[in-house]
C-alpha cells in the first residue's frame, strides 16, 4: 500500500513538473517569436521607407502602431484572462497574430501595411498579457526569478535571431518574407497551447471598466501621435495644440474615472488598475522603471540601425550582425541575472543594471563619422549588459508578492510599461533625431539623406543620445528608491526574508 502512494506521489510529482516546463515552453516560444518580430521589423524600415518613398516620421508607425495597441490593450487582456482562462486568450492571440503577420506581409500600400500591424499587436498583445502571469502560477515563488531569467534566454535568441534573419531577409529578398517564412511555426504554438494551457478562469462579479480602458486607449494614441507628427516636416502648430489638449483631457478623465471605479463599491466596476496596487513601492518603482529603460533601449534600436545603414554604409545583413551585439549579452547574463533575482538584493542588481545602460547611453554621444562597426558593436554589448541585469530582478521584485487575484494585472502592467517604453522611445527618438538633423543640415529630412551629411547625422545622433542619457540617469536613482528584496538559501532564510520585504512594502500603504 505503502509502495502505491510513493508511486502515485511521483506520477504526480513528474506530472506537475512536466506541466510547468511546457508552460515555460510556450511563454518562452511568446517571447521568442515577439521579440524576434519587433527586431527584424526595426532592421527593415529603412528597406519599407524606401519601397514606399515615405518619411520617417510616416515609416515609424510601421513599429508605433504595434507598441501602441500592445499598451492600450495588454491591460484590457489581463482583465479578460482571469475571467476568460489564461490558456485559451495565450492560444487565440498567437492565431490573431499569425493573421496579422500574413496580412503584413501582402501589404500593397504603407497604410495597409499598419492596419496588418494592428491586427497583429492585438494578438501580441494577448500573449504577451499573460506570459510571465502563466510562469508566476506554474513556479512556486522560490523559482520565479529563475524562471524569468531563463525566459531571457528567449528574449535574447529572438533579439539574435530577429537582426540577422531581417538582414539576410532584406538583402537577398524582400522584408514582406520577414512577416511570411515564421508563419508556420506561430499555427504550431497556438495549436499547442489551445491544447496544453491550462483554461481554468476565476469568477467575477463586477464588470469590466470599459471607460476607462477608452481614455487610456485616446491617452496613448494622441501622446504618439502629437509626437509623431512633430517630427513630420508637414507639423503644424494648430495640430500639435489640439493633440497636446487631447492628451491632458484623456489623462485627467482617465484618473476621475479610475478614482470613481475605486473610490465606490457600489459602482461594481472593476478598474483597469486597482487603487492598492499603487500602496506598494516596489511595484510602482518596478514599473516605472520598466518605462525609462526600454525608452533608452528603443530610442537605441531605432536609430542605431539608420546611422549604419546611412553614415557607415553597412548592407543589411552586416547591420543585423552588429546588431546582435545587444541580445548576445542577454543571452549569457540573463540566466546569471536571474539566479541573482532568487538570491540577493533585486534592487542592488536592477539599479546597476540601470547604471550600466546609462554608461552605454553616454558613450553613444561620442559615435562619428569614423567609428567602426566593431565600435558599436561594443557600446552596445554595455548596453545589453546592463539590460540583461535590470529585467529579471525588476519583475521579479513585481510579481513576487503579487496576490494571486493581481496576478493577470500586474503582469500586464509590467508588459504594458515595457511597451509604453518602447512606444515613447521610438517617438521620442525620431521627434529629437528629426529635429536636430533638420538643425544641423539645413532643413533636410532623414529621406533625403546624401553622404554629404553624415557629420549633421552624427551631431543630430549625439544631441539626441544625450537627451536619453538623462532619462537614464533619473531611472537609476529612481530604482534607488525600491524597497531590497534580498532573499537566502535555505527554507528558514527564504521565509524571513520575504516577511521582511512584505513589511517594507506595508509600510508605503
């Protein structure tokens, strides 16, 4: 008898483990193919502006529109998830997004081309909503850092992959193929996970906040949009006071209706993001920080790619490999980073992380005409360093006492912070970039560049880099401020620790 319940506690034991790899599998393939897709897409624009003859601050909306529905949506996502199952909304986003990427890639026009991206941000933004909310439930908390910290390894290998399949894509073919060859592999993954995920819901009784997503959803576009078209050389001054209005109107109807939504329980409306999720310190700062390090990161894969192409005058397929720079580091410190997110100060190493990308940012002020491929190949290996230690220990300070009732919430503000990151970096990036080029060549526009240029570029590029070297600077101290969130070997260690922190993060409510 004895013999019987050993055996059936190790069926189960090796069922559970099973199970909790193939969530790792599947979050990881999210990761993977998202992050793959937003890299190569960042090496093609220059090979899209050309086919299409568009401007830059046109051709941008090719990455802004994807950044810009994943962050008005992610957090809609996450609601919809505890209600619906975290499996079955992770499977149908990978089909929405196979869709879009198949559109993507028969688009005739640039507006049609956007259009495809929204469709496939949507279905990203569904699996990304839930991704690190899925490892949270599959590994006991001990675990989680590591967890995240392997799911880097994804991360970096789409990153790696993105750069040079994009070169070689656009160098002997055409970027539509960047869209179509991974189309097989996305219907493979939502098949396994329409099938594997688990699609157990929770019960709610209160409806969704629905105004409240509408002002976040206005909040962001008119924000990208007022910045895009700043960049535009057609900008009108009409225009960018109408898009400013609208921004400050939707902000502040946004916080009165989120107040509302929390300030009465008989309004039975749940808001996009519950009013005790801000009395924790470590998540606020957590997310806030994930905002102004993929600002920097993105301001950086934006424009990096155009001063090869344009001043270097490296092809497409020497421009993914320098680019690969970034995601090689991650790959081999994420793992580490991770291990170090179980057991030691997440708010020591997520801080240095910060100051490492802060040094890289400065150094990128001091590129010229001269500099080399191998040059910055290196400052950006800094950059990924300093990436591949912020990431995990920052969500890892997140989600470790995230109640199980937040999960789905806290996992999709943290992705939707990422992308609102990214977003204002890109529009960031081109609005400065376009400016001082403008300054500094006389009026030209980045479509028109000529090598007589290059020294405008390089001095629009480094005023540009200078500006992202502050915000660096302002996030570093910023992590600073996070309560530690120190955690031992041992049983008894863990337990301790974690009161600990619980108690710091208390202490804020």
């Amino acid at each position: 008898m004895k013999n019987t319940e050993n055996l059936l506690d190790a069926l189960i034991k090796n069922d559970i483990t099973r199970r909790k790899w193939l969530v790792f599998f599947l979050v990881s393939a999210g990761v993977f193919f998202s992050t793959m897709d937003s890299s190569m897409v960042n090496i093609g624009l220059p090979a899209i502006m050309e086919e299409f003859h568009s401007p830059l601050a046109h051709t941008e909306w090719v990455v802004l529109i994807y950044l810009l529905t994943t962050s008005t949506t992610m957090l809609l996502w996450g609601h919809l998830a505890d209600r619906l199952g975290r499996g079955r909304v992770y499977s149908a986003g990978f089909f929405v997004f196979a869709m879009g990427s198949f559109g993507c890639s028969q688009s005739p026009t640039l507006t049609l081309l956007l259009v495809c991206r929204f469709v496939q941000a949507f279905g990203a933004a569904m699996v990304m909503a839930n991704g690190p909310a899925l490892l949270k439930e599959a590994f006991p908390a001990q675990q989680l850092g590591r967890s995240l910290g392997f799911v880097g390894i994804a991360t970096s290998l789409g990153l790696m992959s993105g750069p040079v399949l994009g070169g070689l894509v656009i160098e002997y073919a055409s970027w539509r193929l960047m869209f179509l060859a991974p189309l097989p592999l996305y219907l493979l993954v939502a098949l396994i996970s329409l099938f594997f995920l688990p699609h157990s819901a929770e019960q709610h009784t209160r409806s969704f906040d629905w105004l409240g997503a509408l002002w976040w959803a206005i909040l962001l576009a008119s924000i990208s949009y007022t910045l895009s078209l700043a960049a535009a050389p057609e900008s009108s001054l009409v225009f960018l006071l109408i898009g400013g209005i609208v921004a400050l109107l939707s902000l502040l109807l946004f916080i009165r209706q989120e107040k509302q939504s929390c300030g009465s329980s008989a309004t039975s409306i749940t808001p996009i993001i519950p009013a005790d999720l801000f009395r924790h310190r470590a998540l606020v700062i957590a997310v806030l920080t994930a905002c102004l390090s993929f600002l920097c990161l993105f301001s950086v894969l934006i424009l990096t790619p155009f001063y090869l192409d344009r001043v270097l005058g490296l092809s497409g397929s020497a421009i993914g490999l320098v680019m690969l720079a970034i995601p090689a580091i991650v790959l081999l410190i994420a793992p580490v980073a991770g291990w170090l997110a179980d057991f030691s100060d997440t708010r020591l190493v997520a801080t240095t992380g910060l100051a490492l990308c802060s040094v890289g940012m400065f150094l990128f002020t001091r590129l010229s005409v001269e500099s080399s491929p191998w040059e910055v190949a290196l400052l950006l290996g800094c950059f990924g360093l300093g990436q591949a230690l912020f990431l995990s220990p920052n969500s890892t300070s997140a989600l470790r006492h995230t109640d199980k009732k937040h999960t789905g919430v806290v996992s999709a503000l943290l992705a939707t912070a990422r992308t609102v990151g990214m977003l204002l970096g890109i529009a960031l990036a081109s609005l400065c970039f376009a400016k001082f080029f403008a300054h500094f060549s006389g009026g030209m526009d980045l479509k028109d560049y000529t090598p007589d240029h290059a020294h405008a570029f390089v001095h629009a590029l480094g005023w540009s880099y200078r500006g992202f070297f502050a915000v660096g600077v302002v996030a570093v101290f910023l992590s600073l401020l996070r309560p530690p969130g120190i955690r031992t070997t041992g049983v008894r260690g863990q337990v301790s620790v974690v009161s600990k922190e619980k108690h710091v993060l208390g202490s804020d409510s």
